[in-house]
C-alpha cells in the first residue's frame, strides 16, 4: 500500500547573488525551516536550518548581516547528510534511510524537501496503516488462523478461529497449543522447520489445516496454521462420491440391459439411451402410426402425471411392450423414462402354457372324493390348524412317516384355500434316480420358472423331500431364492408345500440343505403315527375297500377281525402298503368275503418280507450289496443324532472304522450327488 509524503519548501540561494540580510528577509517572510545553497556553478553545496542561520547572525552580529561576505562562514558549515531525489515521492520506500534531509527536484527546479521528522511520521503512519489493513483482514478471513511462538504458546487467533475451535482469544493467547486445541501439528513444524497439510477429526466434524513456518532472516521463530471445517464439504463429496457411483451403475445397467431404456424430454426428445432401445426405435420412427402413438402416450403422461403403458408389434412382427415412466422435480414432469422391452417369445409361450394348463389340470388334478379324517384329538387339532394355514400362502413343511396321509393333508390345505380348483402338482422325490429328479426340478435353464408359471396361482407339492441328494436341495434353494426376487414380471403366484419322513439334520452323511429347509418351513405341520390313531385308520381302511368296490364293480366285505388283523400288522409303509395289498388281494382272490384267515394266508409271503431286518429286492454283487447295507445303517444312525462311539458300540465296531465309512459316504454324496 503506497503513502504520499509532505514536503516542507525551501529558501535556495546562490552565494553570489543573495546577501545574508536577503536571506534573513526572505526566512522570516516564507517561515522556511531549511535553506538550500548553490555554488557558483549551481550545484547544491548543502543545507541549514533556521535555527543554525540564526545562531550564524548571532555570531557575526546583526550589525555586519547585510555584508556579503557574512553568508561564506555559513556555507562552510552546511549539513553534508544530504539526499537529492528527483521527481516526486509517493511512497516511503521510494526513500533511501539514515539520510537527514531529502532534496526535492524536478527537472533543474528544487521544490522542496523531506527532513527526518517528515519521514519517520509518515513511516508510522504507512505502518498504522498497514496494521489496520492486515487486522482488518485478519478478522475478516473466514478460514481460522493460529500462530505458536518458539516456545509453542500461542501468539495469534482470528475471529474464526475462535469460532471453529470454540476457544475464546483471551483464553488461547499465551497459552500452550495442545492446551488449547487437540491436535499438535504447529509443534510438529516448530520441530522441523517444515509446513505440512493435514486433515484431521475431532469427535464427528472433520478440519483441515495449512501448516507454515514462520523464520526472522534464517531463524525459525514460530509457526502459523489455517484450517477450516470442512464437515460439510466432506459430507458433499460423500454424496457426490454416491452419485457418481450411481451413475456409474446406471450407466451400467443400462448398457448391459435387455431392455430398451431411454429418458426422454416432456417434448419427445432422447436425452439418453441404450443400444437396445436404438434398435427398436428405427422401427417405431420408419412407422407415422407408430410415432403417433409414442408421442401421444408422453404427452399423455405429462398431463395425467402416472405411468403408461402400451404393447404393439412394430417392424418384422416384433411385439414390444412399452412403459413410459415420468420424473418429477418440484411436482412437475421433467423427464419420462421409456422402457420397451421384446414379448414376442412371451406372447408365443403365454399361449403354449395356456394350451399346457388346459392339459396338466386334467392330468394331474383330481377331485379327491375321501373325505379328510380327523376322529383323534391329534388330527382335530392338525383339521383346525389346516384351517388357518390355508388363509395364506406360506410355505409349509408337513412332517411324518411314509403313507400316513402327507399327500392327503397338501390337498386338504388346498381344498380350504382360495386356490381351489387351480393346479396341484406333486414331486415324489422318494424312489427317483439323481437323473431323473435333476430333470423334472431343475433342468434345461428356467425350466423350473417354466414350470411355476404353468401351476400359476396352484401349489407345487415336493413330496419326500428328505430323499432329494444335497446338491439339488441347493439348486432348488437357489432357484426358489432367485424366483421369490422381484424382476419385470418374472414372479409367480405359485405356494410350495414339502414333506419329509425322516428327522432333519444339517451335517453328516445324510445332511439337509439349511437354505432349503428355512425357505420351505414358515409353517410346520407334524403328522402322528398311525399306531396312535386306530380308530382312524379303521375309518380309512373302509374308504380304500368303498373305493375297490367302485372301481372293479364288485361286492367286498371286510370282516372285523381282518380289519384288526390289518391294523395289527406294522406296516413299513404304512397306508401306502395297506392300500396295495388290498387292491392286490381284491384282484387276485375271488371270495367276497375278505376275513382274517383268508388275509393271513395270502400274506404269509409279506408278512416275513416285513419282518426281515434286510429286504432284497434285486440281484447286485455281493460286495455292492454289503456296501450299500453298511451305509443304510449309518444313515439311519446319523438321524438319531448320537456321537460316532454310539454308533461304533451299536454296531459292534471300532469307532475309527464309523469315522472312515462316514467320511467316505460323505465323499461319495461329493462325487455322486
């Protein structure tokens, strides 16, 4: 900042042409303070003051004042410390210091000069000045400022960095950095010498401070830093980050989608599109009905403010369908997105599924004419909690022996519900190869999706599924999992009801998906023994011989005691083998009559087949055979969830031959699932 400086004018005489009383005169008219003299040649021999011209008169006496020749004494004695400085100064840097008097020139003309006194008043007041502007600033700067001593203590603090530290100047000033605020970067560069930047939190807002030195000549003196919260800027870039992540993804999923997407203006004009959508547009804009219909339907999302859609077939016989999406921004539709997406595959197997229900409703549902049986306390209770299971369509699980009516209680629940009359579909995973269960649950891909959408609104019902091998209950899992997602129109109505017969464990040879079992078990139903419901098994040995009577148009009688002789036996597959072995007994035996005698001499046969620890059903090597034995048992073991020396006592061997055998079945299921 530049300061103009005062100068004071000046008396100039030339020895040879003004007398000392000139002089005199002209002081005391002009009240000059200095006088300038000139040699002969005009060259400035020095200066005086008034004070030394009148001391000079007192000397020689004021009586001899206007003798030329009084003047020389004078000029010998002229102050030589002496600047000369042409043209005229506005700044006091323009002045060279330790000089007592300044002359002013212009050109050949003296007009004045600067003495000490002048030069030193105006330096103050350049140095007033400048204090004020840097305080002025200093306050002013929004940023916080704070400067440390050698010692560390601090030296300075701005308003704002009273603000952001929450420490009032008073209380900071002298006080040692770190007692002031936490971090100690300022001792850091008092250490080194060296200025850093350095971002830093403090609870839950985040600063930043520019660290300097600050040296007198070569001498570190102290050190000054500027910071500045930056939580809110922090918290911006955390968005921004966010956002350009998103638009990343977008951009992303745009590009990769089989869809058409695009996002289009309230006039119709693409801002932004994907090269799915570039390829169906060149159809819709080579075809004046088609455009028509497109910018009809924006402006007709930009007046209703709601989502439109609409299918037409467009170029070779492409049947799209086309979702228009608006954007709002204050209330107001800004920007549409424009979906189109290829359904004429859909259409072609929409139809086909239709043609496929109509065939699957009479091929697999049928109207079950056995009443459902509940004559115990236990199967009222399973009747009434039926009731309420049907109300939703949870998966449930239905626990129970083999041939204890699972199937007829899936039924039942479908019966109860407002599913009735859609389609049933049962899956009996029990006495299937891997092959064959692969094929029918998972498959060719979305063959399972195929499947659910043709038993849309039905019940899938997965029977025995404890025999289903580990790898397809994880690709059951993962296929249910994938299915239940909401995606553009790919999820069905469809509830899914499973049974098993055996006890549900998670690891060892015979262990069950835990994916599997928790996406299929929202509900439980446990089924009881037939050997607690006597009265009821009675009942439905009746139903199976009413419905042999109708089916082979014959009179059959059951006596009492073969009924109980039925009921008496332990069946291994419970309802299942009593059904069959009286068809096969109706079938093959001529007499009405079916009593005790009679039954227990057709089933001699079976009835020491059942009592047979092992059953052969066909002819396999002996070593095979001995393999597939051993396995069974420890199978059958491992549901009873005891340790493997348990195991080892039960059958008589050492507990490392159960570790090995189990590790090699495990193994085994790995290779062979």
């Amino acid at each position: 900042m530049k300061t103009s400086i005062s100068y004071q004018p000046v008396g100039v005489y030339k020895t040879t042409l003004h007398s000392l009383h000139i002089v005199m005169k002209d002081f005391m008219e002009q009240q000059y303070q200095y006088g300038i003299i000139l040699n002969r040649l005009g060259t400035i021999e020095g200066f005086f003051t008034s004070t030394e011209l009148l001391k000079h008169c007192y000397e020689i006496g004021f009586d001899y004042v206007e003798d030329i020749e009084s003047l020389m004494p004078l000029t010998k004695a002229l102050n030589k410390k002496f600047e000369i400085f042409d043209g005229e100064p506005t700044s006091i840097t323009d002045m060279p210091q330790n000089i007592e008097l300044y002359i002013l020139r212009k050109g050949r003309e003296i007009v004045g000069a600067i003495d000490q006194q002048s030069f030193l008043a105006s330096l103050v007041k350049k140095q007033q000045f400048e204090l004020y502007h840097f305080n002025t600033i200093f306050n002013a700067v929004p940023s916080g400022i704070m400067a440390v001593n050698i010692e560390g203590n601090v030296t300075m603090l701005n308003p704002a960095g009273e603000k952001i530290s929450g420490v009032p100047k008073e209380k900071a000033l002298g006080q040692f950095i770190t007692d002031i605020v936490p971090p100690g970067g300022l001792l850091q560069v008092i250490q080194n010498g060296q200025g850093h930047v350095e971002k830093y939190k403090v609870r839950k807002r985040w600063y930043i401070s520019h660290r300097e030195p600050i040296f007198d000549g070569k001498q570190l003196v102290g050190a000054v830093g500027v910071f500045d919260d930056i939580s809110k800027i922090e918290k911006l870039s955390s968005e921004l980050d966010t956002v350009r992540e998103l638009v990343k993804e977008n951009e992303a999923l745009m590009g990769n989608s089989e869809n058409g997407i695009a996002i289009v203006d309230v006039s119709g004009n693409i801002l932004r599109k994907n090269n799915q959508f570039q390829q169906l547009y060149l159809s819709i804009i080579n075809d004046k009905n088609q455009m028509e219909i497109f910018f009809r339907t924006i402006n007709d999302v930009v007046r209703l403010k709601k989502i439109r859609h609409y299918e037409e077939t467009i170029g070779q016989g492409v049947t799209c369908h086309f979702q228009f999406e608006p954007i709002f921004e204050e209330e107001t539709t800004q920007k549409i997105i424009v979906r189109v997406r290829d359904i004429t595959a859909n259409r072609v197997a929409q139809h086909q599924m239709i043609q496929m229900k109509k065939t699957l409703k009479n091929l697999l549902y049928t109207e079950q004419s056995m009443p459902y049986i509940h004559r115990s306390i236990e199967m009222k209770e399973i009747a009434n909690e039926i009731q309420k299971i049907a109300k939703v369509s949870a998966p449930v699980l239905i626990k129970g022996d083999i041939g204890t009516g699972r199937s007829k209680l899936a039924r039942e629940i479908m019966q109860n519900s407002d599913r009735k009359g859609a389609l049933f579909i049962e899956i009996d995973c029990r006495g299937k190869s891997y092959t064959e269960l692969k094929k029918v649950l998972v498959g060719e891909p979305h063959q399972f999706l195929r499947l659910l959408q043709t038993v849309e609104g039905g019940i899938v019902y997965i029977k025995n599924m404890d025999y289903l091998p580990l790898s397809l209950q994880e690709q059951l899992a993962n296929l249910i999992t994938q299915q239940s997602k909401e995606q553009s129109g790919s999820k069905v109505d469809v509830r899914f009801i499973a049974s098993v017969s055996k006890e549900i464990t998670f690891d060892g040879p015979h262990a069950f998906s835990e994916r599997l079992y928790y996406l299929l078990n929202a509900m439980t139903v446990t089924i009881p023994p037939l050997g607690t419901r006597t009265d009821q098994v009675k009942l439905i040995v009746q139903q199976f011989v009413s419905l042999l009577r109708e089916k082979y148009n014959r009179e059959i009688i059951l006596t009492d005691d073969a009924l109980e002789f039925i009921i008496s036996i332990k069946w291994n597959n419970n309802l299942l083998d009593i059904q069959e072995c009286l068809e096969q007994f109706v079938v093959t035996w001529p007499s009405v009559v079916l009593s005790k005698e009679q039954l227990k001499y057709y089933l001699e046969d079976k009835l020491q087949e059942l009592q047979k620890a092992v059953v052969v059903n066909k002819i396999i090597p002996l070593k095979q055979a001995v393999m597939e034995v051993e396995q069974e048992l420890i199978r059958l073991l491992s549901t009873q969830n005891i340790s493997y020396r348990k195991m080892a006592k039960i059958l008589e061997v050492n507990a490392s031959t159960i570790i090995r055998k189990v590790k090699n079945i495990e193994a085994d299921t790995k290779m062979h699932p």
